[in-house]
C-alpha cells in the first residue's frame, strides 16, 4: 500500500522505448487514492485515501509527467489536524484536537458534511474537466498543470444527495448521471441532466451546465429506508438503463453511523435472497417502460449497452456478492494468506443481460431471447421478466473501457484489467471481442497496468482502430517507478513506453480521461 510523500509540481521526462505514434497528442489523466496517512492515522480502505491526480502530458512522440494532490477541503483538514479528522467510505474520523466540545456536538448533530475528496474519476464538462467522487462534490481542475480551481456542490442546483463517480458524456457534450434523490420522504434513482446550453430551472438563459441542470425522471427505490448502492449506470439512444442492485445503504444504519463516528462501508447490506432489478426507462418520456429482475449480484461498472432487433443488450462486470467490498479493507488486501474464497470474492465476471423490448405474450414458456448467437435467456415469471446472463469472458474483468464513440451503440470489444489474483501475472491486460467471445492478453512479470484507455487514430477505419494507453506500477523495490504504456488496441502488442523515476512512491490509480489536443 503505496502512501505518496512527495508532488512533482514540473513535469519530468522518462526514458522511451519504443515509438510512440505522432499522432497521439493529448494528456492523459488519473485519479486514485493516493495519500494514506496523516500523523498515526491511516485510512482502512483502498477508496479512501486523498485523491492523487497524475498527468501524462504526449506529445511530439515525447511523454512528460508530474502529479499532485487534488486541494481539497478534506485534505487541507486532515493536514492541519495532522491526523483523519474527515471519514471516508471505510474509515472513520478522528474527532479535531481544535474542535471545542461544542463544535464537535454541532458538527455531530448536523451528521456532518460529506466529503469533497473526489479521488475516483476525471470527466469533462464542456472543456473543463472535472474529478468526481460519490458525493455531489466535485472538483474542476486545470489539464495543464493540475491546479485545482473550483469546488462545485451539484446539490446547490439541483436536489440530489449524491451521484455516481460515472457520468456518461453524448457526442454533443451533454452529460447525464445517475443520482439520489428524495421525493415524497423516499429515496429515488434520478437521472439528471446537464445541457451544454439552454434554460436553466429558473427559465433564465445560463451558460453553466450546472444551473442548467435538471432531473429527467426519478424511480422510487423498492425499500424506502435502504436505497440501492449506485456507481453507474447504462444510456442508449432510447433508455436509460438504472440497476437496483441488493446491495443497499441502510438509512437507519447511516444516522446512528453519524452519531457513533462509523463509516459508510458500515452501513451497506447486501441481501443475497432479493433480487438485482434492471429498471429501463424511455428517455423521451422519462417513464417507466419495464423492470426486469435477475438473481443477486454486486456491480461497479457497466461495459456498455445498445438496442437490437427489439432488445436492450447490456453488459456488466457482476461479482457474485458483496465480499468484495470487505476484501479491499487494507488488513485483508495485505493478507499473505489469501485462499479460495478470498480469490472468487473479488472475480468480476463480464456477462450480458437482453432483456426483450416487445415480448411475446405473457404466459410462454420460450426463451424471448432472439439475438443472434446469445446464449442469454429471458422468460416470464408470471407478469415479470426473469433475465439469465451469458458470460463474454472466462476471465475476471474489471474497470472495463471500449471505444467511446460506440456509447450506447452496437459495439464488438472492450478493454480490461483482470481480476483473477491467482494468475502467473495479475496484473493483466485483456482485449474481449463480445461477439466471437475470444480474448488477447498483455501482461509482464511483475508490473501491473491501470485501467486500459482506448485512444481512436485520427481516422479511424474499424471500432478497435487505435491504441490503448495504461499507466505500469512495478513491485517491490521499485515503488518510485511509474510508466506508460502505448498498445496496438486491435493486437494488444505493445508499440512504445515511457517510464519515469520519482522522488516518492506511486500509488495505484482508479480511472481517468483522456483529453486531446491539451
């Protein structure tokens, strides 16, 4: 568990092997936790600790790097406290030496506010880039050299309390992102709208995406004191897919967590008995056009999703339950003694659901499942449909990317990092063709790849027409060394790399975004 000590505020340039392409101009950033520890305090879990922005600056066939620490209200105080005085997922605060008693009461009863430390993902909003968490904090940064500009609540123009770190962007700059709502004293899913122009609530003409911002449709959640876990969520050209996972927050749960110091990860349930709820909702009406059901299962992260002769085909990286989640506290990821159950609790397996979009008359006994080749099955289950994945991969996939022109399209390959702990290398890269079910693998001895990011070529002829880029972090003894990686996105052969050497560790990131031309 890597703990950086030390920013690189000027850009640093690496050794080259390789070629990488002239063509690929742009700036790759990454967000991840990366600051572990303040004074004796030590954040418990992997999602925890201060967002640690990376930037790897391409161009001219050159690569430069520097990253810093996202500025953030959480961060300045657990400094000043010199110890966590802000709890995150799965760490608890330490009440601030500075608090008087009563402050720490008033804080107390108003159970606090959430923290701004958007340490998961980086995503534009027109051409600004912003890095997300799950609360309505975020934080626009400066592509350039990593400052950190503005804080923006979304909950300040629009009633959400809080919002995937995965908002997915249209071709035309739109952004749209899942989030809860309260409604009537009940939790709902929402999806929310951020128009790149027009009126804003007020009717007001507004240059702002965020007080343009607005709810399009709203779900009731079926348990009114334990709202669904959400990370992301699907969109194609005519339905907004929201998956009601059993993996819940339990209301109760959370105030007496806020009057005890208790983190969120203690308040999550996961009921193993209740069913996975795949609601789809037109996007043109913002209705309710059918929830499907399908048996328990967790998720993080959707691959992609796209309409088919009459049926939503939506694919999903599943694990079987919520152990996963315990199994990224700290004592258990530096657990030398991992065994069986450990390895299948964190194997996230990408499957495909096709829920059928005009069925045939309730009472059949057939599989509705029409598409070519599936192997997915749907039947009804009295007036519900019961929805049966087919698996894509026989290898644990996560933090899956594809070619994002194919969002909520037809589209044939996606890229991951493997989760399958007990390989020669985990740390694998793996290319998925969806539609043959084949795969291609990279991996080196003892090196292990971020998140793959697909870059198109200039003029691309084919979807997997370009490169992947993932940043490399290498084992033991080489915590000070930090990599990019530049693959062929059609072969997974490797064209070029650049690796730099730091003055301190570098920890392992979550997601990113790549920005050309910047």
């Amino acid at each position: 568990m890597r703990n950086c000590e030390k920013e690189i505020f000027e850009p640093i340039h690496g050794k080259t092997t390789g070629t990488i392409p002239s063509w690929l101009r742009g700036t790759l950033l990454r967000n991840g936790p990366g600051r572990l520890k303040f004074g004796d305090s030590t954040y418990q879990h992997f999602f925890d600790g201060s967002a640690l922005l990376h930037r790897f600056a391409i161009h001219n066939g050159e690569i430069t790097y520097q990253t810093r620490f996202l500025d953030t209200c959480a961060y300045h105080k657990n400094r000043a406290a010199n110890r966590i005085v802000v709890g995150e997922f799965g760490t608890r605060a330490i009440p601030d030496p500075c608090q008087s008693i009563f402050s720490r009461l008033s804080t107390l009863f108003s159970l606090q506010e959430p923290t701004d430390n958007a340490n998961v993902s980086v995503y534009p909003f027109k051409d600004q880039l912003y890095c997300f968490t799950e609360t309505t904090k975020i934080h626009r940064i400066d592509p350039t050299n990593l400052d950190t500009l503005d804080l923006v609540d979304v909950s300040k123009h629009v009633a959400v309390v809080n919002h995937t770190a995965h908002p997915h962007v249209t071709q035309d700059g739109t952004v749209y992102n899942q989030a809860m709502s309260i409604q009537s004293s009940r939790p709902h899913y929402s999806i929310v709208r951020f128009p790149t122009q027009g009126e804003g609530q007020t009717g007001g003409k507004s240059n702002s995406m965020f007080e343009n911002a607005e709810i399009v449709t709203s779900i009731k959640a079926r348990w009114p004191f334990a709202p669904s876990y959400m990370h992301s969520f699907g969109m194609t050209t005519n339905y907004f897919i929201i998956i009601e996972q059993p993996f819940a927050i339990s209301l109760p749960d959370i105030v007496k967590g806020k009057l005890s110091a208790q983190p969120m990860s203690a308040c999550l349930r996961f009921f193993k008995d209740e069913d996975t709820l795949i609601h789809v909702v037109e996007r043109a009406t913002g209705q309710l056009f059918k929830t499907y059901s399908a048996d328990a299962f967790l998720f993080f992260h959707t691959v992609n999703q796209f309409e088919c002769d009459n049926q939503l085909v939506v694919d999903i990286c599943c694990y079987k339950d919520s152990t996963v989640v315990d199994n990224l506290y700290f004592r258990s990821l530096l657990d030398e003694n991992k065994d069986l159950d450990y390895i299948q609790a964190i194997l996230s397996r990408p499957l495909r659901f096709v829920l059928p979009l005009a069925p045939t008359a309730v009472g059949t006994t057939t599989n509705l499942v029409t598409l070519e080749g599936s192997e997915a099955v749907a039947r009804w289950r009295g007036t519900d449909i019961r929805v049966q994945p087919e698996s894509l991969c026989d290898l644990g996939c996560e933090m899956p990317r594809f070619n994002y022109d194919y969002l909520g399209r037809p589209y044939r390959y996606f890229y991951a990092v493997s989760t399958d702990v007990e390989l020669d290398n985990p740390g694998t890269l793996i290319k998925v063709d969806t539609q043959t079910k084949e795969h291609r693998t990279w991996s080196e001895p003892g090196v292990f790849p971020s998140e793959p990011i697909f870059v198109s070529s200039p003029d691309p002829k084919h979807e997997d027409d370009g490169v992947i880029l993932s940043t490399l972090l290498w084992g033991r003894g080489t915590e000070t060394q930090v990599g990019l990686l530049v693959l062929e996105a059609k072969t997974l052969q490797e064209i070029g790399r650049t690796v730099f050497q730091t003055q301190s560790a570098v920890p392992r990131t979550l997601h990113g975004w790549f920005s050309s031309g910047l």
